[in-house]
C-alpha cells in the first residue's frame, strides 16, 4: 500500500493546469503578472486571450487602443517577460474583442442608430453614363426600401 502523499496547494495544482492548457510551463503566470506589467489603464482595455506558441493573443477594446497598445508592443513584452520566471513572449498580436470594454472607456458605448439619409434624387443620377446610372439607380431603390420610402 502506497503511503499518502502531502497535500498540494490548490494555486500549484491550477497553474500546471493552466500551463498545460497554454501549452508551455510557466505561462499561466502571465495572467498573473498581466495588471502589473501593463499597468491599470492598460488593463481595463485589455487582457491576454491566449499563448500561441511564443505569440501572446490581446483582446483590446478599441482600435485607438489597438493603435496605441501597437506602439508599446516591445515595452510591454520587454515588461512581461521580465516579471515571468523566463522569456516566454516573443510577440504580441491585438485583437479587437468587446468584452474588454469598461464603462469609462467612451468606445464602449453603443453607437446611437441613425436613421438612413435620403437617396440621390434622379437628376443628380442623370449626368453619369448609363452603366454607373443604372448602377446608382439599383443602390437607390435599395436605399429607399430600407428608408421606408
């Protein structure tokens, strides 16, 4: 009969489980670094999908975000990987993904629904050639279904 072993902590136990579900030991603790590395600001806008290789996948909640998060990209995974036991990083890839988005961010408000502008009137159309008028006029029509006019 084999003798108990020790308990094992919950926290190791979940991290080689995550480790293993990341596919390289270590990286769950990328999750845990994450609010540290980047900072506050950064992390209300964005969090770490997944580790693809070397490749660290980045939801971010808006594409100004997306373009300012580009310009820190080496800042980032130089601070990421500084704070892992190794280098595990050796890219970011930013995808835009709502549910990163917070209340204060003024992207994450929906976008009010417009109504649908009027279509060009039928003398505006009359100049153009005949293929691009009978273009306009098929996109007109449309226009004006979806106008319920």
């Amino acid at each position: 009969m084999r003798a108990p072993s020790d308990p094992t902590a919950m926290r190791s136990l979940l991290e080689r489980i995550l480790d293993g579900v990341a596919g390289e030991p270590g990286a769950a603790a990328i999750w845990r670094v994450w609010n540290d590395a980047v900072g506050p600001q950064i992390a209300r806008r964005a969090q770490p999908i997944r580790l693809r290789g070397r490749t660290l996948l980045i939801a971010v909640s808006s594409a100004p975000w997306m373009q300012e998060l580009q310009l820190l990209k080496r800042t980032i995974q130089a601070e990421l990987n500084a704070r892992l036991s190794r280098p595990l990083i050796g890219d970011l890839f930013f995808v835009l993904a709502t549910t990163t988005r917070t209340e204060d961010d003024p992207a994450a408000a929906p976008a009010p629904e417009r109504p649908c502008p009027p279509p060009p009137a039928r003398r505006d159309l009359a100049s153009l050639p005949e293929p691009l008028r009978a273009g306009f006029d098929a996109i007109a029509r449309a226009w004006q279904r979806r106008a319920g006019g």
